[in-house]
C-alpha cells in the first residue's frame, strides 16, 4: 500500500515540527514577556490553514488533525495530501528561519 509509506513519512515530519513548535513558542512566550512579538497570526489565509493563532502549536494541531482524517478518509486521499504537503512544508520552514533568527 504506497499511501502507507507516504503517510508514515507524513508524521515524521509533523512530528520534527511538533518538536520544534515547542522550542519556538517557548521563544515566542520570552520575546512576548521582553515587549516584543506583537503580532496576532503567524500565518495568513493564503497559506491554507484556518487556524489563526500567534503560536506555533495550534497550526501543528491543525495539521494533526487533518492527518488523522486523512489517514482514515482513502477515498479522497490524493486530493488531501496534496493539500496537506504545502502546508506541512510552509509550518517546517518558517519554524527552520524562526530557530536561525532566534540564535
């Protein structure tokens, strides 16, 4: 089953950006308490997500949950991942620039 392997890889990666979204809104809560951070969405509508959140969490959340849906829905599943990916990709690259601002 070729979606098996996909999906697999799928967690993996969401679980890299589960790991990293704890380190970046840990930076995001000192940077809040410093004075700064004042913004109230890390990500637009343009990216797909219809969480809106100034935290990392919640869009890993997110993405949790529509992993789960697509693991469980193989009728559509095709269609899912391939809107699922470019958000996955878009959460891994922003919390990558994020942690190399951060240093």
């Amino acid at each position: 089953m070729p979606h098996t392997r996909v999906i697999e890889q799928l967690k993996q990666n969401l679980q890299t950006a589960y790991r990293q979204a704890i380190d970046a809104d840990a930076k995001l809560d000192e940077l809040k308490k410093a004075g700064h951070g004042k913004f109230a969405s890390i990500f637009g509508k343009q990216q797909g997500f219809s969480t809106e959140s100034n935290r990392f969490g919640p869009y890993v959340q997110e993405l949790a949950q529509q992993l789960t849906e697509i693991s469980a829905d193989n009728a559509n599943i095709n269609e899912q991942i391939e809107q699922f990916v470019p958000k996955l990709a878009v959460l891994l690259q922003t919390l990558q620039a994020f942690k190399n601002q951060a240093k």
